[in-house]
C-alpha cells in the first residue's frame, strides 16, 4: 500500500521492535509520539466538552431550584399601621420581616444568585463570598445552601449574635472584620484566595433586580395598596444599605409614571445623605453605622441620589425610640432600620396634616427585632453607645398628643410638599 502525500499509514513494522533501519526507527517513534499527543488532544476535548455540559446542566438546575423556591413563597404583607391622631394620611408598613430568611435582603439574595449563576460566574465547586453587615448574608447563606455552594460572609465584628447564628444554621462561615470599611476588601481578598466568587452586593444590588416589574417590592406594593382610600402613595420611605431597594422603588415609580415621590432616610455614620447633597462620591467616614443594614461608610455604587426626591437625616436615638411605638401599635418588635423609616415617615405625615394634604405614606418593616434583643433592645447596649431615646420618646408622645409639629426642632422649617 502506497501513503498519499502528507497522510501516514499506521502499520505494524512501524512499531518499535520490528525489522528496519535507524532512520525509519526514529520517524516511527516521532509518528508514535504525535499520535499520542493527538489522542491527548482530543481526550481533553472531550472532557471540556463533558464537563461544559455538566457544568450547563448544574446551572440549570440551581436556577430551577431557586425557582421553584420562588414558586412555593407567599408574598409579603401591607400592613395598616393605626394612628388615629393622622386623620387624612393613613400609614402603610410592606412587612419584609415574613420572607423565610426573616428580611427584605431575601428578595436581594434570590436575585444576585440568579443573575450570577446567569453571568457564569458560580457553577458547582464556586465558593461564595460576600460583605454584609448580616441580613444579606443570612438569606444568601440560605440560597447558597439550596443549590449546594460553599458560603462565607464578610462582616464586622460588631454584628448582632442572632445573625450569626442564622448564617451558621444555613451551613455559611463568617468571617470577621474590625469595622464596616474593611468589609469590601476582606471578602475580594477571600474571592482571589479561595478561587471563588465575591458577589458584592453593593455593586450588583441595584441591577440585578428587575425594575420594570417581575413581581419586585415596588409591583408588590402598588398592587396591594390599589383597592385602599388613597391608592397611589403620595410617599415612598425607605432608608438606604446598598441602596438597592431604594432604586428599585425610585425607577419602578418613573416607569410607571406614578405622581409617588420616594424619601430616603439614612441614620447617624453614613455618607448617603452629604453625598445627595453635595454629589462628593468621595465621602469617606472611619465609623460604621450603628443601625444595622443601613447608613454606609462610603457611596455605594448602587445608590442612585437622582431617583430620590428626598432625604432625611435620622438622629440613631430616634430610630430607636420608634421602635416602642411599633410595639405599641403592632403589637411587635422591629429591626432599627425599621424605626429609621418610621421617623422619617412620621415627619412626611405631620406635614400632610398640617397642609391639610390627604394621602398615603407606604414604608417597609426591613426585618423583625427579635435580632437586636442584645442591642438596640438592650438599655446596657444604648448606655454604652450613648444612646439616650428620652427626648425622642417625648417628641413622639406630642405628635400621639397632636401635636403635629412635635417632630420639627424649632430651627427646623418644615418642608411642606
Ligand atoms: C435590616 C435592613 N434594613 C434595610 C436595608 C437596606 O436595604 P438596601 O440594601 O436595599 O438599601 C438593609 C440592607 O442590608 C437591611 O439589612
């Protein structure tokens, strides 16, 4: 048998062993050798191949895992919140508190998870990291449980025992800082180490959801408050931690064309509120919010100040006070974020009344206070942070009173919108 130009003829004098010359040995074993590099080559892509099938298949069946997760949850309520002294602004509270990971971070958790496993960026050996000062990490602790990936969360060390707890119940490790500032970086360092992904929520928190709709917490609230008196709130209020919430809420409002104006309010230690007004997105600051979940040390990449029509400034003993007054009213105990909401809402009330503008107010109950029982719920806690919620107590005991411009210092102008 004659070889073709260029194509070799495997036969058993070939081999070595047989008959031939040293010449003909050589370029046997130089044929063998490529032969086997060949047979190398396409075992390996084989195996890619193999294992991007594997790996599609794996994503496929997180999402669908998540899914159908999604698919056997109830959505969360609009409570009434009775206040009898606010005759034409009644107050709506969207209980976040009721999703199985106990906050509004559920809903953030489901969506970052989806739109990595879209990204490609886990698949079933990426471990997860993220920062957090607790809520998020619960509720991704769980759904990296869920789809089986390891979990670890970067938080400071002055996060409330329960949280921790909860993350160690999902199977997640937490990994400790000294202050919020120093989350970012731990949890990049701890990606790179590990080979794993850090899913930032403080980046991705503002796009991974949809905002059009999709059942977000903005479709959810305009649905449920469409068959009361007032059926398009005349404010939005929430308080900002990536400030992914509030975007949501801000954009889905544009989208829709509503006439709803959305309030932010932020707490002591945080840059958000200099930031909505003077626009330095260099604002640094060393301290970390005492309210756990909002009030950041640096602007947030996804804080969106142009979608906010405005901001209040919440002194931490006011948030805290509110939250006797949700425990009076709702007969329960609420998160300090919560409270932070509260104030600020109690604020936007008392100028309705005093204009004599009727209307609804909608803000949320970001997760329960059975999580703070060692902190805001603590007075020892409160002494040793210098929190002394007296003077607001009394404030709020006027507003009950009705007196509608308890709230206010007396330097401050009301700003009736
Ligand atoms: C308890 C609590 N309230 C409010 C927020 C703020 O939500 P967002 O991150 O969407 O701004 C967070 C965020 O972590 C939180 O944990």
């Amino acid at each position: 048998m004659r070889a073709k130009p260029g194509v070799s003829i495997w036969r058993a004098d070939h081999l070595p062993g047989t008959k031939k010359g040293a010449g003909n040995q050589n370029l046997d074993i130089v044929l063998l050798l490529s032969t086997l590099y060949y047979l190398y080559l396409i075992f390996n892509r084989i195996t890619v191949t193999l294992t991007t099938i594997s790996r599609r298949d794996w994503v496929n069946q997180a999402i669908e895992i998540i899914e159908a997760d999604f698919n056997r949850s109830a959505d969360t309520h609009l409570v009434k919140l009775n206040w009898p002294v606010f005759d034409c602004v009644d107050i709506y509270l969207k209980d976040e508190s009721t999703h199985p990971t106990g906050s509004l971070k559920h809903r953030l958790a489901r969506s970052l998870f989806l739109y990595a496993l879209c990204n490609g960026w886990i698949n079933q050996d990426t471990p997860v990291i993220e920062s957090s000062s607790g809520s998020t990490a619960v509720s991704e602790a769980y759904f990296a449980a869920l789809i089986g990936v390891p979990f670890i969360a970067v938080m400071p060390k002055s996060i409330s025992c329960e949280k921790i707890e909860k993350i160690k119940f999902y199977g997640g490790e937490c990994h400790f800082v000294d202050s919020s500032a120093q989350i970012y970086q731990a949890a990049e360092n701890l990606a790179v180490e590990l080979d794993g992904h850090y899913i930032d929520q403080f980046t991705y928190a503002e796009r991974a959801t949809d905002w059009r709709g999709n059942n977000n917490i903005a479709e959810s609230i305009f649905e449920q408050i469409s068959k009361e008196p007032h059926c398009v709130p005349h404010w939005i209020v929430m308080s900002a931690g990536t400030g992914g919430t509030s975007a949501t809420l801000g954009r889905y409002i544009r989208y829709q064309k509503f006439s709803t104006r959305l309030c932010v309010a932020d707490p002591e230690n945080s840059v958000f509120y200099d930031y909505y007004n003077n626009a330095d997105r260099s604002l640094k600051i060393e301290k970390g919010s005492l309210i756990e979940g909002i009030g950041r040390p640096r602007v947030e990449p996804s804080f969106m100040p142009d979608i906010i029509d405005r901001m209040e400034k919440i002194p931490d003993a006011a948030s805290i006070a509110c939250l006797s007054i949700l425990e009076t009213r709702l007969k329960r105990k609420c998160g300090g974020s919560t409270g932070t909401n509260l104030f600020a809402t109690l604020k936007l009330a008392s100028e309705m009344q005093i204009a004599s503008q009727c209307g609804s107010i909608v803000t949320l109950i970001c997760d329960a206070g059975e999580r703070y029982l060692d902190t805001y719920y603590n007075p020892q806690w409160l002494k040793s942070n210098n929190i002394n919620t007296a003077p607001y107590m009394q404030k709020l005991a006027e507003l009950e009173s009705g007196n509608m411009n308890a709230l206010f210092n007396n330097t401050e102008n009301q700003n009736i919108t």
